[in-house]
C-alpha cells in the first residue's frame, strides 16, 4: 500500500536470529493464511519448505487397554481441495519472511529497542524508547506477544486460564511414510499429534506431545533411552519405528483474549489479541485473519482518505474479529478439556461424540470446512 513499516524488537538482533534457529516448532499453515502469502507474493518462496496436509486423522486410544479403539479420518478430497493447508518448519517460515520484508525500501527493522512509553495525539502517535529515540505513526500494530506491554499501557483488560498442561515439541524420523496425513492420538492428559514435514530422503514429522505439566517436565528429566522408549509406546507404533531427531523444548498451554482489540491508534494482533492451546492449528492461522481484516480496512481508508488510525476506524476492526475469536477460543478450550478427560465415562463420551461427527454429513463438512480454516 506504499505505508511505511517500522518494526520494532525487543531481543537484540542476535538472540532473536539464535531464538529463531532454536524453535523447532513447525505451523501447519490452512489455506486462507496460504492465499495471504501467494496474495503477498512469499508462498513460492515458502512452498519448498512445506509438506501439504490432505488427511486430519483422529485416533481415539482412550479405553482401557489404551490401544486405537477409533479411527476418524477426515480428507480434503470430500470438499474438492487438495490440501488443508501445508506445515512447514517455523525457523524456515520466519526466514524467507524476513528476506521478503528486507526487499521493501519503506520497511525498516529496529532490534534492541524497548518501548517504554507511547503519547497519542490527534493524529499520531508517538512511541518512545529507552535509549532516547522516537517514532511517530497514525497506526501502532501491536504484536508484542501475549504479555503484551501495549496492551497493559492501553488498560486493556484480559481474560487468561490455564490446564497444569504443557506442550512437548520436536522432530522424529519413522519408518512408514506419514503419507500426508496429520495424526492426532487422543488418550488421556491431551492429544499426541504427528504433523507431516517434508521428508529430505527420510520420513519425518513434528510431533506435539501434550500432557499434564509434571509428565512433561518427567518425560524432559528422562535419559534418551528411555525417553525413546516412552515416545514409542505413546505413538502407539502407527508410524513404526520413531526416532526423535534434534532437540525437544517445551510451551506452557493457556487460553487467553483481550477483552477489546483497539487502544488509542493501536490494533492489537496475534498472541496480544488471542493464545490458544496447539490444537487445530488457531495460533497463527487466526493472527492471519487479523492481517487480512486489518490490512482490508487500511486499504479502505487509504482509498477513502479517512484515517486508519482513528478510534471509529479501529472499532470496524474490533468488530470484525472480536467475536469470531471468542468463538474459536471457546471451541479450542472445549476441545482441550474433552482431551484432558481421565474418567471413563467422558472418555467413552468423547469418543462417542468422535464417531457421531464422522459419520453425520453435515457434522462431518463442519469439521471439515474448520479444518480448511474457513
Ligand atoms: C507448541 C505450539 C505449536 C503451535 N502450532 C501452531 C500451528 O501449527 N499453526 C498455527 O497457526 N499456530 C500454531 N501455534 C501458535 C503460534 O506459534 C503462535 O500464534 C505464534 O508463535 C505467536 O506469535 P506472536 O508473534 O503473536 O508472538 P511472539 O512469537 O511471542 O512474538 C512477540 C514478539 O514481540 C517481541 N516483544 C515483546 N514485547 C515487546 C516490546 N515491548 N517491544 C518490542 N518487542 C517486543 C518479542 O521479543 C517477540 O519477538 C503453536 C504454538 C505452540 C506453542
């Protein structure tokens, strides 16, 4: 749009370039975010990197032998696509980012720099940082995570909860191909879940192990023997033999939104607008509506020579997608709770409740079309 972009960063360039490499984490990307990056004209770029999902599978594990009792599969093929999304490895996706971003004359970059306070005038803000120096722009984007100091200077109000469950992430290598197909193994503590990655001559996936906090810091604490050997039976075998590959870390699970998505000449976007826990692959793919609904009304500001920065303006964004977020956090929260169940009969509730989506059509489309991040 010609704008010009100032980002701002905390972490000095070096710990943010080391943090980036670090994250072993990969983002299953679902197509409206897909068509965002094409749209952008980053997708080829990103694309190599990517493995497409075509198959969600939910395997039920919760009775008592622990054994699959269940196995929902849900294809993009049903809905004529030929992918839901694409998962790809988040250091790669943050990179070619960057190399994009780099190729703008009217974006700039500053690390190092901590805001400590922001003046709103009529028409501007005006942030300022610890070492003396300002910016001044009609719009402040805050996407300062989900401590989000923007939000808190903004009395923003949040509403944040949290399961005792953590989120174990890392990279295996198997013996049968995945076949493009996203694994989620529902047993008890929270799903398991095998998320294709491209294969560079050997099967590989993502794997995020969600369980109660103490199993996770147990399963961290374990020797790499028998770590394999819990990785294993947790796996339950569906893809053979499984190796984990590189290092493991570990994310605390909350929900949490801002009760409002403006401040004064600020949108809040991402983790300082929402949190979800990993299922479904929300985080990302529901800051990527944020962009879309933002970037749709500074268009048509721009085209209307209103100013994008006013509070009437930034209340069309709230209003855009405040409650579609709360939505999608409610239905993430509740899916999360189903998976923590430990009781048997919520276990056989769950699964009956699986079986009931798979095998109603119109349940089914609904999963599915959720699925396709539609
Ligand atoms: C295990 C796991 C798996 C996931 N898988 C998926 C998935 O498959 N698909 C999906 O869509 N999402 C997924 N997500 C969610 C996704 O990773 C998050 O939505 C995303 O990382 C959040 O990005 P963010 O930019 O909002 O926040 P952050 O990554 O926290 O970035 C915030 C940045 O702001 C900087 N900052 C903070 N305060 C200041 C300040 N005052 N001044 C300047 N800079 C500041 C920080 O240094 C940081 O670099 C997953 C999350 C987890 C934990």
């Amino acid at each position: 749009m010609g704008l010009s972009v100032h980002c701002i960063e905390r972490l000095n360039k070096d710990i943010f370039n080391n943090s980036l490499n670090k994250d072993n984490r990969s983002t299953a990307i679902l197509m409206p975010g897909i068509e965002i990056l094409r749209e952008a004209g980053i997708w080829k770029k990103i694309s190599k990197h990517s493995a497409p999902l075509k198959i969600m599978r939910l395997a039920d594990a919760g009775g008592e032998k622990g054994r699959i009792r269940y196995i929902a599969d849900f294809s993009s093929k049903e809905v004529n696509q030929d992918q839901f999304g694409f998962n790809i490895p988040n250091y790669l996706l943050k990179k070619e980012m960057m190399t994009h971003l780099f190729g703008y004359q009217n974006f700039s970059i500053k690390y190092g720099k901590n805001l400590s306070k922001v003046i709103t005038r009529n028409k501007e803000a005006i942030t300022l940082f610890d070492d003396g120096t300002r910016i001044s722009a009609k719009l402040i984007i805050g996407a300062d995570g989900r401590d989000s100091f923007l939000r808190e200077i903004n009395n923003i109000k949040k509403k944040k909860w949290s399961y005792n469950q953590k989120a174990l992430t890392f990279v295996v290598t198997h013996e049968i191909p995945h076949d493009h197909i996203s694994t989620e193994i529902h047993k008890n503590g929270g799903p398991f879940t095998l998320v294709p990655l491209p294969s560079e001559g050997v099967n590989k996936s993502a794997v995020v192990w969600m369980d109660k906090a103490e199993i996770i810091n147990a399963l961290i604490a374990m020797t790499e023997k028998d770590f394999s050997y819990e990785l294993q039976k947790r796996s339950l075998n569906v893809l053979g033999e499984i190796n984990i590959e590189g290092i493991k870390s570990s994310w605390p699970i909350i929900s949490q939104y801002a009760k409002k998505l403006y401040g004064d000449r600020l949108a809040l976007i991402a983790e300082a607008a929402h949190v979800f826990p990993p299922i479904g692959a929300q985080g990302l793919n529901t800051s990527f509506g944020d962009l879309r609904s933002l970037s749709s009304l500074i268009k048509q500001c721009l085209e209307k020579n209103e100013d994008y920065g006013s509070e009437t303006n930034l209340k069309k964004y709230n209003k855009d997608r405040w409650n579609e977020i709360y939505v999608k956090i409610l239905g993430i929260d509740a899916l999360n709770r189903a998976a923590l169940f430990e009781n048997k009969i919520l276990k056989d509730f769950r699964l009956k409740s699986l079986k009931l989506i798979h095998k109603t059509g119109s349940l089914r489309n609904i999963a599915i079309s959720s699925g396709l991040g539609y």
